[in-house]
C-alpha cells in the first residue's frame, strides 16, 4: 500500500477520466492503462470511488493546505482553475450517474476548510459548536452550488470573477455570524 502505487492508479485513473465517465471506467481500464494487476489495485483500493475519493482527496489538500480567512479567495481560486484545466474529466464526473458521490466528497472537502476557518475566526468568542457547524455548512453548500452551476455551463466564466464576486459577498460575513451568535 504505498504512496507510490496508490499515485500511479491515481494517475491512471485521471487518464481514463479523460475519455469515459465514471461511471463506465471499470478497474481492468484502470490497471491496464499502468500495467498492474487488479490484486495490486485491491491491495489499495476498495473500489474504483474509493480511488475517486484518493484522487480528489490528494488534489484538495494540496490546494486547499496554506488556505485560510485572509487568503481563502486564493485556495478557492485554485480548486476553480483545476476544475478548468481538468474541463473533460471534471465533465466526465459530473455527468456521470455518480454525481452525488462527487457533491458528498466536495461538500466534506469544503466544509472541513471553512469550519477551520470559522473556528479561528471564533477565538475567544463564546459561540455554540451548533452554530459554528451551521455557518460552515451554509458556505460550503453555497460553494458547492456556485462551483456546480459553473460545471454545467460548461466552465466559461473566468474562475477569478466568481472568486471576486463570492468575496465581495462573503467579506466580513463570518465574523458578523459568529458576533451574533456569541454568548
């Protein structure tokens, strides 16, 4: 099980997702295009979602890892021109039967990003955890959507016009939340 092999099947993975969806890629496309065996890859993987979630998992945390309140807009920035530059495999995912497992994967990447942020932003507040959880959930949904939507129209608006515009909106926001909820 090493970092390696599991990168080599990510790696394969991403080169099948170019021309099928996910949905149609079976673990036989995967293993032959690294030439593994299918022993190999389950020695790695559960299943080829478990992989998804690998891969993804991969990409988020290495966007998403210097990230925080002062600079969000940069990390969000970055997930938005990865999307674009992978246009055909982020396509392939989406309009796979699979959708709702790549929305669960990325709401949990992005609410585990913003409650870090709001949880900074709430020291030395007396703040209910409810009502941080609430916040983080209400952006990540909005996130979501907004990168959703961005998908199905097929990815034409610059990716920094989206970040402006959420920033404009978003500035501030989770500091007046949080005022409004401490104790």
């Amino acid at each position: 099980m090493t970092t390696d092999t599991k990168n080599v099947l990510r790696d394969s993975l991403c080169a099948a997702l170019h021309h099928k969806t996910i949905d149609k890629i079976t673990i036989k496309d995967v293993v032959s295009e690294c030439n593994l065996t299918r022993q190999t890859f389950y020695n790695n993987f559960a299943d080829i979602y478990d992989l998804v979630e690998y891969s993804a998992s991969q990409v988020a945390d290495k966007v998403l890892k210097t990230a925080d309140y002062e600079n969000w807009q940069a990390g969000f920035y970055q997930v938005m021109v990865l999307i674009q530059k992978n246009q055909r495999l982020t396509k392939n995912v989406y309009l796979s039967v699979y959708r709702d497992v790549m929305h669960k994967y990325i709401y949990e990447v992005i609410y585990n990003y913003i409650i870090e942020i709001v949880e900074s932003q709430a020291k030395g507040m007396h703040v209910d955890q409810s009502h941080k959880n609430f916040i983080a959930h209400f952006y990540s949904l909005a996130f979501i959507s907004i990168i959703f939507e961005w998908v199905r129209n097929d990815m034409k608006e610059d990716p920094k016009d989206i970040v402006d515009q959420i920033s404009v909106l978003v500035q501030g926001d989770f500091q007046k939340a949080l005022r409004k909820y401490a104790q």
